[in-house]
C-alpha cells in the first residue's frame, strides 16, 4: 500500500475521531444546560427560554456526529454469533458486502441533507419556541456527518479490499 493511501487513511481516521471526541464534549455542554435549567426551574422558579431547545439541537447533533466516530470504532450493532466466527478474510468479504448499503444510505442523507440545510439557510430558519435561537447551523451537521460516515466507510472499505487481496500490511487505525 502507498504511503499516500495510508496518510490519506490516516487522515479520515483522525478526522473520525476527533469528530467523537468533539461530540463527547458537547454531550457535556448539553448536560450542563439541561443541569441548569433543572435548577432554574424547580429551586429557583426562573426557567429559560433557550435551555430546552439548544439542548435538542445539541442532541440532534452529536447523533449525525457520532455515526462515523462509531463507525471507525467498530461499534456498531452487529450480528456476531456468525461473524465473529468467520477467518479474517471471511469479515472482509463481509465487510466489503455490507459497504453497500452503508455507502447507499449515506449518499442519500448526504444529498437530502444538503438540500435540507440549505432551504433552511436560504431562509434563515429559527427556531419556532425561540427566534433568537438559528436552525440552520445545526442542520449543516447532517450532510457534514453523513460525509464523515462515508468517508469512514471508505477508508474501512479499503483496508477490508487490502486483506481480501492479501496485500494487507500496517493499515490497522
């Protein structure tokens, strides 16, 4: 395998990655603010009029951030009871199989997304509880998510052609 391929796989691993760790962070923004608002709300008598929202955004978002970082961490839900008991080659030829409907579904939320996103950018959707709250931002992360996960999809379906092919070297991520 050239170098190049590994940088460039490389480099879709990391950018996985980070996009999960980044999500992890806002899973503790999102915590922190639904936090505050219980507090605001039941001992102080003062809800906001943001928390709740911002919060629903925000778990909107980690769920279109996380497919690719769970992806590149082989956590997704599986039926192992035959596949763990397949040859390395085996899982490949499966792996490779299975690409095709994981490229099918996220090329199709890649292109509904980016539509999706850019009516609403185009109108500069808010919120409807909240007009000081933008919609759009947030609905970027679906078409941005979606190119995470078939990026990673890709890189995974590469390495999986390499050890099919017996060409595998050091491609591990």
């Amino acid at each position: 395998m050239s170098k190049t391929l590994l940088r460039l796989l490389g480099l879709v691993d990391a950018l996985c990655l980070w996009s999960g760790r980044l999500a992890a962070w806002l899973t503790l923004v999102a915590v922190l603010i639904l936090t505050v608002e219980v507090v605001r709300r039941y001992f102080f008598n003062a809800p906001t009029q943001w928390a709740h929202e911002v919060s629903t955004l925000l778990f909107g978002l980690l769920y279109v951030l996380t497919g690719a970082y769970a992806l590149r961490e082989k956590a997704h839900v599986g039926v192992d009871v035959f596949y763990a008991r397949l040859p390395k080659k085996g899982k490949a030829l499966v792996n490779l199989l299975g690409f095709a409907f994981l490229a099918l579904f996220a090329s199709t939320l890649l292109v509904h997304g980016w539509k999706f996103f850019l009516a609403s950018w185009q109108n500069r959707e808010f919120s409807l509880a909240n007009q000081a709250i933008p919609i759009y931002p947030f609905k970027l992360a679906i078409p941005v998510g979606a190119a995470l996960l078939l990026l990673q999809g890709l890189s995974n379906f590469i390495r999986d052609l390499l050890t099919l092919l017996g060409k595998e070297e050091d491609h591990a991520h």
